[in-house]
C-alpha cells in the first residue's frame, strides 16, 4: 500500500476535484436553469482531469530522481485510474444524492420538452444505474488514454551510454 501512496493519494484528489466541479455546475445553473448547456461546459471537467495527472505524474518522476519512463508513468496513471474508477459509484452517488438531487427529474423534463428524447428513453438514460455504468466506464476508458499520453510528455528515461 505504501508503494502506492502517491497514487491513492491523487486518485482521492481527482474525486475531490470531480465533487466540487459537480457542485460549481449546479451553483452556475447547468443542472436546472441552463441545463441545455450542460453538455457543453461540463467538458471542461477534462482540463481539471489531465491537470490533475500532469501534476501526479511530475511529482511520480520527482520520487524516481528526475528520472521516469514511460512504462513508470503509464503504470502510475493507472493505478490512479483504478483509484478513480474504484471510487466512481460513491463520487455518482454524492452527486446526484446530496450535490443536485434534482438533475435526473430536470434533464428528463428538458430532454422531453424539446425532443430531444422520448420520455422512455429519457428515463432509461439519466438515471442513477446509467449514470453509474456510463462514470465507471468512462473514468476507466479516459483514464487509461489520459495515462497514457501524459506518461509520454512527463517521461524523462535515463541517459543511455
């Protein structure tokens, strides 16, 4: 557990981070008043998300003595995936409990009233279960392309002779 302390540690920051971004839309109107543009802002969460493993993995390679490969930052980048993937059901469960209980009723409502989706298939997709399966695999699926590239630009291999 120890050797991955680092790991754990940012995984739990990326969740933290998740939660009040979550909160900052609810506060901004994106989960009732300007829901129409939820989709759009709520991308901007991925510039928090990469920030956030440039910063992990930077501080990795200080661990290592300045010196990572990528194989090091990949696999670093991946535990913190799993961190974040692992933590992804309670992160969805806070958030639509507690942050903004009322997003699944105000995105059926908006979908329906400018069809955008039948009620059926509005209830079926902004739903706790959907919105669980969808974080899980997302956190899982993003998080290994994120590790992977940002291994590639933070990697700094040893000096062969």
């Amino acid at each position: 557990m120890k050797n991955y302390a680092l790991e754990i540690k940012w995984g739990v920051l990326f969740m933290v981070a998740m939660l009040l971004w979550m909160l900052i839309e609810r506060v901004a109107g994106l989960h009732s008043t300007h829901i129409d543009q939820h989709p759009i802002w709520t991308n901007l969460f991925a510039i928090i998300a990469i920030s956030i493993y440039v910063v992990a993995l930077r501080q990795k390679r200080s661990q290592l003595n300045g010196m990572m490969t990528w194989q090091q930052g990949f696999l670093s980048g991946l535990i913190i995936t799993v961190v974040v993937t692992l933590l992804t059901p309670l992160g969805q469960y806070l958030t639509h409990t507690f942050i903004t209980p009322h997003f699944f009723t105000n995105a059926i409502d908006y979908a329906v009233a400018n069809d955008k989706m039948s009620q059926a298939d509005a209830v079926a997709y902004f739903s706790l279960d959907s919105y669980l399966l969808q974080a899980v695999v997302g956190a899982f699926v993003m998080g290994i392309i994120t590790s992977a590239v940002v291994a590639w630009f933070v990697r700094k291999p040893p000096v062969q002779e």
